[in-house]
C-alpha cells in the first residue's frame, strides 16, 4: 500500500539526495531515518536545513529549490528556516 503522503516524501528524499555529497554522513543518516523511518519528514527536514545554516554549509541554487520544493509541498516554504538560506549566503 502506498502512503498517503508519498509524493511529499519523495521531494524530502530528492532534496537529501542532493545534498548528499555536502552534508556529512550522520546528518544524513538522521535525516533520512527522519523522512523514512519515523514518519517525520517535516521535522527532517527541519533538522537538515538547521544544521546547514548552523554550521554554513554552502549548497547551490539547485540543492535550495529542491529542499524549497519539499518544503513547499508541506505548506512550510515561507518558514523562517528558508527565509535564514535565502539571507544568508548559504545558496552559492
């Protein structure tokens, strides 16, 4: 059976995945339980993009509009959160 909220979660996996390889290995081994594991997409989420800004990890336009895309398919793209990566020099 497929779970009702599969397409938000699929953006939340393209938008890790295109993090992947910026990030480090135990965030993205918490996010991904986060969006698969526990059912918590929105808080994965939420944990990805404070550890980018906490620790300033520069991602480019393309890894922001796909986490933007996640976010937006959960209502959540006008969040502080994204508003800190827009104003923040994170996006490359």
């Amino acid at each position: 059976m497929v779970h009702p909220h599969q397409h938000r979660i699929d953006l939340c996996n393209r938008a890790l995945e295109s993090v992947h390889s910026t990030i480090p290995a135990d965030l993205y081994r918490d996010v991904f339980d986060y969006i698969n594991e526990y059912d918590e997409w929105g808080l994965g989420m939420e944990i990805l993009i404070d550890q980018i800004s906490e620790y300033e990890i520069k991602i480019s336009m393309q890894q922001y509009q796909a986490i933007e895309q996640a976010l937006e398919s959960m209502g959540m793209s006008d969040c502080n959160r994204m508003q800190y990566l827009r104003e923040h020099g994170v996006v490359a």
